[in-house]
C-alpha cells in the first residue's frame, strides 16, 4: 500500500512540475512577443525617418539641379533625425539630365534603417516647364 501511496505522490507532483513548466513557457513567449511588437514599431519609425530624408533630398534636387551639401548632412524633423549619406551621380551627366543614387539613414530607440534612392533629375535649365523635375526610378531599403 505504502508503494501505491507513492507512485501517486511522484505522479502528481511531475504533473504539477511540467503544468508550472508550461505555465511559465507561456507566460514568457507573451512577455517576448510584446518587446517584438515594439520592435517593429521602433523599425517602421526608422524607415519613416530614413525615407523623409531622401525626400529631402530629392525635393532639394528638384528646386537646385547643382544641390551637393556637405555630407553627411543631418536633417532634423519633428520625430527625430536621419542623415544624408551621400548623393553620388551615376554615369557621366548630360546637359539635360543626370542620375543619382541617394543614400539616407535613421535611428530611432536603438533600431536603424537605411534607404537607396535612384533618380533621374532633369536640368531645369533644358526642361520645359511641364515636365516632372525628377523620375523616381527605384527606392529600396537596404537592411
């Protein structure tokens, strides 16, 4: 009898050992799982930070064909800060035109983000009045 007595104690008590075990499995998974979440909004911020840079960029090519600021250039939004890495022009550029590879960076709350702009950008001095100053031609992040 005392043997059957036993059995069930050791039978109960890795029951409750494995219940506890899976309990506290997830417990935690909801505890990481919340800090991933957070993650991607703090990466999201990132990349809107990093494209509104390259818009800065852009938008300052399209008002100054010749636009080239010391770089890395900082620029500072309500949100927070990105740089201008490096405007470098692909190609040998013609009196109408010529195209560039913008590159940007951000960090918010420890998360980075990096994007590469490729643009074709019209001489204003060639273009007609009508025409889009710029053409996008791709827009990628790189990480």
């Amino acid at each position: 009898m005392k043997k059957r007595g036993f059995i069930a104690l050791m039978s109960v008590i890795i029951l409750s050992a494995v219940l506890l075990g899976m309990a506290a499995t997830a417990s935690m998974a909801g505890f990481f799982a919340r800090f991933s979440a957070l993650d991607r909004e703090y990466k999201k911020s990132a990349l809107g930070l990093a494209d509104s840079c390259a818009n800065v960029a852009l938008l300052n090519l399209a008002q100054n064909y010749a636009y080239a600021p010391a770089l890395p250039a900082i620029v500072q939004l309500d949100t927070g800060t990105c740089t201008i890495q490096s405007i470098n022009t692909l190609g040998a550029p013609s009196a109408s035109s010529r195209t560039v590879l913008i590159a940007t960076s951000a960090k918010y709350q420890e998360t980075f983000s990096t994007v590469e702009v490729n643009a074709t950008v019209l001489n204003p001095a060639s273009a007609s009045p009508a025409t889009d100053p710029i053409t996008v031609n791709s827009w990628r992040e790189t990480n």
